[in-house]
C-alpha cells in the first residue's frame, strides 16, 4: 500500500480558439522558431539575470516521467568557474577532436567548423548547465526517477525556446564526456551532467552556417 496522499483532480477548461487563430498561431510560432539558430560566437555584453531565471521558470513548465520533475538547473556567471569550465572542457574536446571522434563524425561536423576551442564558455555571460536527477533521496531511501533523459531533453527544449523568444542567443553544446562539470559545481551524487548552454547576445561578428530545416513533407508520415 502506498503511504503517500491520493492524487486529487482539478478542473481543466483552457479556452478554444478558433480554427484560423489556431492556425495563425501556430505559424506564426514557426515562423520565430524558424529565426532561432545555435550561436558559437557571443558577446560579452551584459544580460539581465531575470530573463535567464524566467527562461528556466518556463523550462520547468515540461513534462516528465510522473512528475517527478527530474531537472536542476545550474546558472554560472562568475568569471573563474566559467574559466574553469573552459579549461576542462577544451581538454576533453581535444582529445575528441583527435582521435575519440570517427573519421565520419569529424567529416560531418566540418561544415559547422567546429573544434576543440571554446571561447564562448568564457564570452557568454550566462553557463546554463543542465542536470539530469536520475534518483532522489528520501528519509535515506533512493528513488529512482523515470523516463530521466525524455523529460529533461523536453525540459531543455521548451528552455531553448523560452530564450530565443526573450531574445537571447543560446548553443547546446556537449563537452564529452562532462563529468569534470560535477566536481566543478560540487553538484550531488544523484545528478549528472546533461548539457551545457552558453546563453547571451550574439557577438557584432557572429556568423553562422548556411544550413536549411527538412520540410514539412521530409520529416512527417501520415496515416490517415
Ligand atoms: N562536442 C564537440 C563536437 C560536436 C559534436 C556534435 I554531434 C555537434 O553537433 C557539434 C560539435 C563540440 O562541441 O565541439
């Protein structure tokens, strides 16, 4: 028998639109989506904290595995962590680029012109690092989490699309492997690194490649 109070139901009515604002709205949500791009070169110039924290306030709107909730969000600024993580970071990537990595991995990332130099760990004046909560602890007795990774990857979408809509420029980036950002945030044994997001302006010279999204009809299967 469970030991934990009964879930209670509340009523759910959200308002119906109609069919042309239904669409109208999604379009036009596509449409800004459509302008988000990964950003590798920021500037330095200051933002806002409170636009960072209400960003995260929405990721945290997401979905997850019983509501279990399975994220922490780590906020660095401080100029010597960020330098810290640059450090760890560049060493780990050095060793991708020169040798972890397969030819073909190598050959595909070249367009993007990627390497194992990371000064927006450093530039960005934001480090969002995202940790999956694989378990919790409770009275002494560890729980594990479900669905971890499907709910914290939503989790991090929904954060993606809460800064671009606030107008700030973010990268996913992965440094692997990541567990040098456990011991630089002193973060607990439940956690575990997920991803890492530099998040700011775009720096006056950012560039970035000239890719183009697959179409509706590329990535859709329908069975009606
Ligand atoms: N983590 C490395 C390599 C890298 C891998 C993929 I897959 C990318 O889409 C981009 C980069 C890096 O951040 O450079």
């Amino acid at each position: 028998m469970s030991t934990e109070e009964p879930q209670s139901f509340i009523d759910y009515r959200p308002e119906k639109h109609t069919i042309e604002e239904m669409l109208e709205q999604t379009e036009r949500f596509r449409h800004t989506m459509q302008l988000r791009r990964s950003v590798r070169q920021f500037s330095s110039e200051h933002v806002p904290y409170s636009i960072i924290r209400a960003a995260i306030h929405a990721a945290g709107t997401a979905p997850s595995g019983a509501n279990k909730q399975p994220w922490t969000y780590c906020v660095v600024s401080n100029p010597d962590i960020k330098k810290q993580i640059r450090i760890a970071a560049e060493e780990e990537e050095f060793e991708s680029y020169n040798g972890r990595m397969n030819k073909d991995w190598i050959d595909d990332l070249r367009p993007l012109g990627t390497d194992h130099i990371k000064p927006f760990l450093e530039d960005a004046p934001y480090l969002i690092i995202v940790f999956k909560r694989i378990y919790e602890m409770a009275d002494g007795i560890k729980r594990n989490n479900y669905y971890v990774n499907e709910s914290v990857g939503i989790s991090v979408g929904m954060l993606i699309t809460a800064l671009h809509i606030g107008g700030l420029a973010a990268l996913t980036h992965t440094p692997s492997p990541m567990n040098f950002l456990s011991k630089i945030l002193n973060r607990p044994e439940n956690e575990r690194p997920f991803l890492l997001i530099p998040v700011g302006f775009p720096s006056h010279h950012a560039q970035v490649p000239d890719i183009a999204r697959k179409s509706a009809d590329a990535i859709i299967a329908e069975y009606f």
